[in-house]
C-alpha cells in the first residue's frame, strides 16, 4: 500500500500528547478516601468496568489513527496485467495529400475518412492498431496499441498541412509494414487509403507489396473518389483561403488491385462516404487470432475500508458511553 500524502502519517505524533494528557487526567479525577488499614479492602476484585474505561480511550485513539490513514490517501499500487485476448494486428495507412479535401464526400474526404476510420477502431474491441499517415512523406501518428481511447484522439487530432504534399504510397504502406511487423498477432493485415497515385516517395508500391507478402500482411487498398470530376482544392487565393475547381478524379486503380491481389487482400472503390462505411464494415469481418497483451492498472485511493472501521469505532464509542460506561450524575 502507498500514500499519497504521506507526510500526513507525522500526525500519528499526536497520540504522545494524547496518552500523557489521559493518564494525567485519570490520576486527577479518580476519587479517593483515606482509612488506617488496607485489609478489609484487598481482596476485593477490581470490576470489569474499569479495564473497559481503559479500553475506551484505546478505541479513540484507533479511530483518531483511522482518520490520519484516511487524509494520507491510501492507494493501491501500478502494476501490469497480462491476459489473452482475441484479435489481429491492423496498421491504417491514411493519405494526407491535398487532394483528399476534394468535396464529393461529405463534407470532404479527408474528414469522411477520418469518420469512417473512427468508427472501425471503436468497433475493434481487442485488436492492436496502429496509424500511419502519408503525402509526400510518411510518418506514424501512431505505433501498434490496443488503448482505443489513444487511437480515436490520435484521429481526431488529425489535420491538413503538416506533411509535404504529394502521393507517396509506396513509402506509406513501407511504413505500415515496419509497425506492424512488430505485432504478435498472427492475422496481420493493412488499410491503404488513398485518392491518387503514387508520384513520390523513395520506395515505389510494388517493391513494398513485395515486402509485405514475403512476410504474409495482407492489405486492403480503398481507392477514394467518385468517377467523373470533384469539386477539388487547385490553390490558395489573396486572402489565404482555399480556392476549389472541378477537376477530374484521378486514382491509379490498377497498382491498388495489384497490391491487393499480392498480398490476399482485396481493392475497394469507395464513390461516396455510405460505400466507404461498407468496405469498412466488411474489412471488419477480419479473422481473429489468440495473443498477448499487457494492461496497465492506475493508481486507485482505498480509503473506504478505514472510513468503514473508523465509522465502526465512532458507534462502538457512543454504544460504550451510553451504556456499560455512562455516568451517573
């Protein structure tokens, strides 16, 4: 058990105080008579009453010890716990490029991504994710973790701007491939996400597909845009706001099927963000696998037991003084 305030425990002092000031007291007020010879009064026994008097001022010292335990916050101790759990190993690769805020999904892709991505990792009670995000550089908003709560902030917290404009697919899915190598789970699998084609980037898509099914991740690529034109961000005017033109959707379907069709996973078409939901829905019928995973347990206050004894004590007092132990005036 630790404390909290543990510098509260220095009150404990006061029972010197306390135990000088009772036996000074009871010396002062205990009656007294005086007679020539002690024999007719011996062998008389001392009654049980006068040990329990004793025993009284005991019980308000414990309760007195109580409170101070209950301000020094009392606190049940850190410590991990293993268990195994049901799930699979999943790495989302999220294209950032500009294009992703073209408006033909609402209220544009990148935001319906975001939705529908936040929506999938609730739904995953025991997987261990991860996030990667791409442009024209990639990075890891966030490694391998079964901690939902961490993901969906890490979503949430996503913005437009921070990464080198660009498609680097091949760097992305690269990138997804190092984080998730590192999962334990024997069913690993990623989501690619992207709009566009890959025109950056020091890795190209096929050599990261390779790498991915020599080490047997499957990935599921979802090429995102309706057919035909979108209302797309095409340059920032005078007043620093984002200008939009129609211009016409361009998603290089083949790489994404082959990438798929390498790897045993499957290329989706996502037209709008309802068919977006499904693919994702149906991503979700992922299989599962037993694995490990370590759960850490925070620091907690116990104080309750002590409030429950020290409330004990308190009754015990009054049930003492107004019965075995009242005066008589």
């Amino acid at each position: 058990m630790e404390f909290a305030n543990p510098y509260m425990l220095w009150l404990f002092l006061i029972y010197i105080p306390l135990i000088v000031w009772y036996v000074y007291k009871l010396r002062r007020m205990d009656p007294a008579i005086e007679i020539s010879n002690l024999e007719s009064v011996k062998s008389l026994p001392t009654s049980y009453r006068v040990w329990l008097k004793h025993a009284l001022f005991g019980v308000r010292l414990l309760a007195v010890g109580c409170l101070i335990v209950i301000l020094s916050r009392p606190q049940v101790q850190d410590k991990w716990t293993s268990s195994s759990v049901a799930g699979t190993d999943i790495v989302i690769a999220l294209d950032m490029s500009t294009s992703m805020m073209a408006q033909d999904f609402t209220p544009d892709r990148f935001q319906a991504a975001k939705e529908v991505a936040s929506n999938f990792v609730a739904g995953r009670e025991s997987d261990n994710i991860g996030l990667v995000v791409f442009a024209g550089e990639c990075f890891t908003q966030t490694p391998m973790t079964t901690d939902k709560a961490i993901l969906l902030n890490s979503i949430k917290s996503l913005e437009m701007g921070f990464l080198e404009d660009g498609t680097a697919i091949g760097d992305g899915l690269a990138t997804a491939i190092n984080r998730i190598v590192e999962g334990k789970a024997k069913s690993k699998s990623i989501i690619l996400l992207t709009d566009g084609s890959n025109n950056t980037g020091l890795v190209t898509p096929e050599t990261a597909a390779a790498i991915a099914r020599e080490k047997g991740i499957k990935v599921y690529t979802i090429g995102v845009g309706t057919k035909g034109s979108a209302l797309s961000p095409v340059g920032i005017n005078y007043y620093g706001k984002v200008e939009y033109d129609y211009v016409k959707v361009t998603i290089d379907e083949n790489t994404l099927q082959s990438i798929a069709q390498q790897t045993g996973g499957r290329y989706y078409r996502a037209v709008d963000k309802q068919a977006l939901k499904e693919i994702f829905q149906e991503i979700d019928a992922l299989e599962k696998t037993e694995f490990d995973v370590q759960n850490y347990r925070n620091v907690e206050d116990n104080y309750m037991p002590w409030a429950m004894l020290l409330l004990a004590l308190v009754c015990l007092d009054i049930v003492l003084r107004h019965t075995l132990l009242r005066n008589i005036p």
